[in-house]
C-alpha cells in the first residue's frame, strides 16, 4: 500500500470513528438520565479524532 493509499485509509477511519462517537454522544444525551462525565469524555475524544483530521488534510 502507498503512502497516499495509507493515507486515504486512516482518514476514512478516522472520520467513521468520528460519527460513531456523534452517535454515541446522541444516544447518551437522549437517555433520561445522561452520564455527563461519559458525555465529557467522548466530546474529548472526537475532539482529538477532529484536531488529527485537521492535521492529516493540511
């Protein structure tokens, strides 16, 4: 596999990570009582998932 091949394939991933942790963020604010300090940590998480796409696309 080349470089832009690798490349290509950990943005991808990258970028499914991301909206799995959306969804998984959505689905903990839609319960009745949500765990907010689960919340914190996935927002953390896709954070640094949105900072290494940023410095992957530059």
């Amino acid at each position: 596999m080349g470089d832009t091949e690798n490349t290509d394939y950990k943005l991808e991933a990258l970028k499914v990570k991301h909206a799995r942790l959306e969804g998984e963020i959505h689905d903990e604010n839609s319960r009745p009582q949500p765990d907010f300090v689960h919340i914190t940590e996935l927002k953390r998480e896709k954070l640094k998932i949105k900072d290494e796409l940023s410095r992957m696309t530059r």
